[in-house]
C-alpha cells in the first residue's frame, strides 16, 4: 500500500520513519501543488495536518464527484495539536445529509 504524507518537515519525518512518501510543506499554496504532485503518484491513503482542511477541500471533493474510493485523505492534528476543522467539517455534511443544523 503506497501512503503520502504533506507537511511540515517534522510531522512528514514522523511517517517516513514508517515507510510513507513525503511532500513537505509549510503553507497552503505548497500543501496544494505538493498534493497533486502526490496524486500523480497514485497513493492510496494521503495523510494532511488539520489545519489544510480547507485548503485540500476542493481537491478531496473532486475526488469524491468522480465517485473514486482512493485516495483515502486522513486529516490528522499536526504536531501543534491544533484540532476542531474536522469536527466543524463533518458536523457541515452530517447536517447537510439529514435536512438540519446538528448541534453538538
């Protein structure tokens, strides 16, 4: 199984050490060009800091209109455990999904 990784140097040196390709990265114009070049690749899991989710947003939608299963996008907090941007995105869809705002 081939595993991206885009980030910061200290985050992606943490998932090379496991065998997983890195792109790094420190902003989100570089997170955007780094993630195609990825996808070139042809990886099945891309692991992105949370903080990108919005930034990786258009891409993973892409993904998900051509109805493809790969590649798999794991948002992760970064190493400065910033976290919340996946819950606030996943809150968004479920609430879209069931016709109502989701509270949690």
């Amino acid at each position: 199984m081939s595993i991206a990784v885009i980030g910061p140097s200290s985050f992606v040196t943490c998932f090379q050490l496991i065998g997983a390709r890195g792109y790094e990265a420190n902003d989100e114009e570089t997170v955007v060009a780094n993630l195609d070049r990825a996808m070139a690749d042809n990886p099945k899991i891309i692991i992105v800091p949370e903080r990108y989710t919005e930034a990786t947003r258009p891409i993973r939608e892409e993904v998900m209109r051509r109805g493809e299963i790969t590649p798999l996008f794991a948002l992760i907090p970064g190493l400065t455990m910033e976290t919340g941007m996946r819950m606030e995105e996943l809150q968004a869809v479920v609430s879209l999904a069931i016709g109502t705002k989701l509270e949690l």
